[in-house]
C-alpha cells in the first residue's frame, strides 16, 4: 500500500516515539534517462525524467516501527516567540 509522501505543508511523524526526522524509506521509482557513454566506456547520466515514484514503506528510524507513520501538519514558520523572563 502507497505511503504519502509529505509536502510543504505537513510532514512525517512516528505515531509510537513521536519521532519528526529520521525515517528508512523503501520506494520504487521509474524513470527515463539520457545516458552519455564516453569513449573509455564511463556511463554519464545527463537528464533523468522520473516517470512514476512510490513510497511503499516508512519505518522509524528511532524505534523501527512500521506501518506507524502519520502525515502530520507542519508548524508555521516563524512561530511565537516568547518574551525573555523578566
């Protein structure tokens, strides 16, 4: 089953450790690529089309829970800030 991949509005979060930054991703992708081969046989890609592209797996990194993953809104940027004790 397809995880969805996060935006610019939400992000991954583990629902077990509450984990925001460290994930292993399995995916497969398909894509199209104009390869240059030199003369000495040195294999160049120089333009890569991704074609299709899935997310089949998130675990945490942190506590390797799978299937856990949650997309979560991201906080907005440039959050309150808060007054330095007086």
């Amino acid at each position: 089953m397809p995880v969805p991949l996060p935006d610019d509005t939400t992000r991954w979060r583990c629902t077990l450790c509450g984990n925001l930054t460290r994930f292993d991703v399995r995916r497969t992708t398909r894509a199209r690529e104009y390869v240059h081969v030199d003369l000495s046989g040195a294999i160049a890609v120089e333009e890569r089309e991704v074609l299709d592209d899935q997310v089949e797996q998130v675990v945490c990194r942190w506590c390797n829970a799978v299937d856990s993953v949650e997309i979560v809104p991201r906080p907005a940027a440039g959050g309150e800030t808060v007054a330095p004790p007086a």
